[in-house]
C-alpha cells in the first residue's frame, strides 16, 4: 500500500495550512458543475418540448392540407 504524504486524517483536512483555499476551492468547482447540469437539463428539456410543437404544427398543417385536397 501506498505511503500518504499526510500523517494523519487531521492534517489532510487542514492541507498543510490552506485548507481554507482548497476546500472552498473544490466545493465551488463541484458547485458550479452541478449548476452547469442543472442548465443543460433545463435547455435539454425546453429543446424538447420546442421540438414536439414544431412536430404537432407541422402534423396539423398536413392534416389541413389533406382535407383542403379532398
């Protein structure tokens, strides 16, 4: 197994004195990432209700069509 650069579970926390930084540091990356899926599935979703409409517009100008020809 391999040796820790830490001696102890204590002074990986506290990052040799920058704890402070690092921890900040990685909760708003992980943040941020979360907020960036949060608007990809936001857009995701819009994309899709958008694309049902343009498709049921495009059926009932069809349908319109049809009876126009009969």
């Amino acid at each position: 197994m391999p040796e820790l650069y830490f001696s102890s579970w204590t002074a990986f926390f506290e990052m040799g004195g920058y704890a402070l930084f690092v921890w900040l540091s990685f909760g708003v990356t992980f943040a941020l990432l979360g907020l960036l899926w949060w608007h990809s599935q936001l857009g995701h979703r819009q994309m899709l209700r958008q694309l049902a409409a343009k498709q049921a517009r495009e059926f009932r100008v069809q349908q319109q069509l049809q009876q126009e020809q009969s």
